[in-house]
C-alpha cells in the first residue's frame, strides 16, 4: 500500500527551511515527510535524521532501506515537492512485480506460453491476493514467534478450498468453489496447482511454509491408499475442513533417505484385529499438532504403512532446527500403540509403493517452492545492486556483480522451464503412471532446483554484504533465504540420494542395443 499523499505541494526551498531537529522535514521520491516527532523512534537513531533535514533524501534512504518501508509511515508525508511526480512504483495487493525475472515469463509483458490460460491468470491473482492479505503477515510474524499457525487461517483455507487445492487435482475439488471462483474444481490441473504451490512460496517463511506440509504429502497417501472406504471419507473431510491435522512420519533417526533401515515395528495382535506400533520418529513436520500420522512400520514380511490417530501411548516432543519452530517438527514416540487393521494403506508388506508413490507430488511441490523462493532472491539481487550506490555509482555497474546476476537468473529460469515441461506429463499421466514414469526426472529437478537455491544464496550473501547477514532491514529475505535454504536439499531425500536414483532409472531404460 503507497503512503498517503495530502493534497499539498510544497517548494524545495520551503522544504529546505525546515532544517532543525526540533522542526525536521526531508524529500524522499519527490514526497515531503515530516520527521519531527519521528526522530526520536527512528530505529537508526535521531542523529542520522538531522543529516538530512530539510534536503532531498532519496539516495540516502534507498542506500539504507527496502522502498516498502515507506508504508509503514504514511502518515508522515505532508505534501509532494511542487511540480514533480513519485518515480518508484508500488505494486498493489496481488500485482505482478514489474523488476525484470521476478516472475515467471508467462507472466511477463510480451511474452506467451503453451501451459497457461485464462483460467491459470485468474488463480494465480487471487491466490497473490489471498496469500498477502492473509498467509503473509501471520507467517512473518509466527516466523519471528515460533508460534504454529492459527485455527482461524486453517479454517479461512479450508472455506476457500485452499486446503483441499494442496492436494492436486482430483475428485475432492470437484464441485467446489476455488477461492473467488477463478476456476472449478473439475477444470483445476498440475499447472494450477503449480501456481499456488509457487504462491504460497512467496510468503519468505521457510518454517511458516511447512505448516499444512502434511496434508500435501501425507493425506494424499490416505486418499490414495486407504483400503476403508468409510475411514478414507471420514479422514479426508476432517482434514479439508481443517478441523483435523496430519502429517507424514517416516523420517527416524537411524532411517533418514534409507527408508529400508525403519525400526519403527508394527506387530499384529493373536486376533488379528489390530497393530501393536512401537518406535521412534523424527523431524516429522507439523507432528506437534497432529490428530493423524502416517506412519511408514517395519512388519513381518517387509515394510507397511499405517494411519495412526494421536491418542494413548504416543509422546510428541518439539525439536529446535535452523528455521523456525513455526514448522512444528517433531520427535514422536510410539509405546504399543494399539491401531485397528483397517488402518492399513496398501497392502501390507508392499507400503514402498505408497511411500515412493507419494513422494513425487512431494518432491515436485519442493521443487516448485524452491525455485519460487530463489526467484524472490534473484528480485532481491537486482533491487538492491540497481539502488545500492558504492564508490559513487550503483552497484549494478561493476562486471562482476551482473556476472553473479546473470548465473542467478540463468540458473532460475531454466530450473522454472524444466519444472513447468515435467508438470506437463503431469497433466497427462495418471497417478500411476507418473509413480512409474516421473520418479526419475522429478528426484533429478528437485536436486537441481536445491543447488540452485545454494547457488543462491552464496552469491546473494556475497552482493548484499553485511546486510546478507543481519535479520532486518533490506538484507533480511537473503539472510533468511541463506539460513533456510538446506533444509529443501534435505527433506523429501537429500540431493545425492535422488540424483543417484534419477540416474540408476534412466539406466534401467537404456535400450538393449547400447549393452
């Protein structure tokens, strides 16, 4: 939102008179502020202030700070300098940033492309507007809190069908109505779901991103495996409408991207009615405010996965990690858990099929939220080095920094273009086919696009100095970018594990002739 501008000019020398502290106005993109009773709460201190009183301050200020700031202090400006215009644009609540590769091309002026239509325009504005008004702001503050996030976004999401959109297209949307109806359930496709995906990323709240993690990567599991009809139905409704939470639990500490090495046991009872589940989980995210886990068990002939409701005999403790606790991952105990049979997804012995299954929507959804986030990095890099003045001209002018910016955008947009033609197949693979066909290609993007954010993050840190490593002011999305950004090289199977499998795939497929 742009600052308030009153209706009143005023001249450069009449701004100029207002040159003491005790009477203190200064000029920033041709607008007039009264700083006088500013001074004091000036978070730089009152002195900086006097510096620049009754002058013109634009380079001063855009040296020091991110032009949003001016919004917080509207109600400063008294006036624009007389006979002039504001230069910087503001781009209002879901606009596309006007910064050269801050969006993706499709979205750019003058260009076209094959994947989206109107209906991928309209989804993508009011799912920019939901997320600014309402993610946004709780997550930067949860971010900074370690707060989970709160029963009244769950349920704003849950009203607009965003939850039920994290899952994909599918049978759940239809007959619903999408956000502002931008597009219906039965119409929405992997490129909808991509742009949500991308636009949830946009938040710059790695542990806040996490939160309704589980519902993308393990409700799905329930939906698609769930042998119980009644249970599949009754699970799926209760964690749409959010009045229930689940997550995925497969992660332990002796069992990390090797999944074979899980010691979690689930033994059958002599009747053979139920599963006694006992082990340990860890880094399990949104665990702590589960009501469901899917939990990936050692059983007798191979390894299964069960759906277990949080009751009796299981113990969640938080687990402190480099983002924030918003993220809620968890350390999880089960003591003899006792779980009817019914619980079972898939079939037992055979849970790698659901477990491998799931995790290329999951591997997919990391990539496209990495890439998102290194985009607002590249956005970052071109805002600062355009306005940053050293050694008396911007630093966009030296070589090097448009080198770093050149192998920052190269790196961006062909990581974007690789993931939209894997969403394609998407688009026209069935669940199982892409289980069969996609495992590869997407474990191979998904590690590109997590050296991407590496590289990043490196050259970011490098272009924005010291500012790259302090928490506030205009470095603050690249310290937190360069904080965070592991963590996607990590989850989901680390970069060398699903670089390997996407290799040993494409080895099984070479043709005969070639051996």
């Amino acid at each position: 939102m742009a600052p308030v501008t009153p209706n009143t000019t005023h001249s450069r020398a009449a701004v100029a008179t207002h040159n003491s502290p005790e009477d203190l106005w200064t000029i920033i993109d041709h607008r007039v502020y009264d700083l006088t009773d500013f001074a004091d709460a000036h978070p730089g201190g009152s002195v900086v202030l006097a510096q620049i009183a009754g002058t013109d301050a634009t380079e001063a200020f855009y040296n020091l700070h991110r032009h949003e700031v001016l919004s917080q202090f509207g109600e400063l400006c008294v006036g624009t300098v007389e006979g002039e215009t504001p230069e910087v644009v503001d781009v209002e609540v879901g606009g596309v940033s006007t910064v050269p590769y801050a969006e993706p091309m499709w979205l750019r002026p003058a260009f076209h492309s094959p994947y989206y239509g109107e209906s991928h325009g309209a989804l993508r504005r009011q799912a920019r507007g939901f997320v600014e008004r309402w993610v946004k702001p709780e997550a930067q503050a949860a971010e900074a809190s370690g707060k989970f996030i709160s029963q009244e976004l769950i349920d704003r999401m849950a009203e607009t069908n965003v939850l039920a959109m994290r899952l994909g297209p599918g049978k759940h949307l239809h007959g619903k109505k999408l956000l502002d109806g931008g597009v219906e359930g039965d119409k929405f496709d992997y490129f909808h779901d991509l742009i949500l995906t991308q636009e949830m990323a946009r938040i710059n709240a790695r542990g806040f991103q996490g939160n309704m993690a589980g519902l993308v990567i393990a409700l799905t599991a329930v939906k698609e495996w769930a042998r119980d009809k009644e249970l599949r139905d009754r699970v799926t409704e209760e964690c749409l409408t959010g009045r229930k939470k689940i997550c995925l639990a497969i992660t332990e500490a002796f069992a990390g991207s090797d999944v074979s090495g899980i010691r979690t046991t689930a033994k059958k009872t002599p009747d053979g009615k139920h599963y006694i589940i006992s082990g340990t989980k860890k880094w399990i995210t949104n665990g702590m405010f589960s009501d469901y886990f899917v939990v990936g068990c050692r059983t007798e002939k191979g390894f299964s996965v069960i759906l277990v409701e949080k009751g009796e005999g299981i113990d969640t403790k938080l687990i402190k990690t480099s983002y924030s606790t918003a993220a809620a991952t968890t350390f999880i105990e089960f003591d003899n858990v006792k779980v009817p049979v019914n619980h079972l997804l898939g079939e037992e012995h055979k849970g790698f099929k659901v477990i491998v299954s799931n995790f290329n929507h999951e591997r997919w959804g990391m990539a496209a939220a990495a890439l998102r986030f290194s985009r607002t990095i590249v956005e970052e890099c071109l805002k600062w080095s355009n306005q940053r003045i050293v050694f008396g001209k911007k630093l966009s002018a030296q070589p090097v920094i448009r080198q770093k910016l050149a192998k920052l955008i190269s790196l961006v947009e062909s990581g974007q273009a690789w993931l939209e033609q894997i969403t394609e197949q998407m688009c026209h693979m069935s669940y199982e086919e892409q289980a069969r066909h996609l495992g590869g290609p997407i474990s191979l993007l998904k590690a590109f696009a997590t050296r991407t954010t590496h590289e990043c993050a490196d050259e970011a840190v490098n272009i924005f100095g010291g500012r790259g490593l302090t928490q506030s002011g205009m470095g603050k999305v690249v310290e937190h970018f360069a904080r965070t950004h592991k963590f996607d090289a990590i989850l989901g199977g680390t970069e060398e594990i699903l670089a390997d499998l996407g290799v040993r795939q494409a080895l099984k497929e070479m043709p005969k002739a070639m051996l």
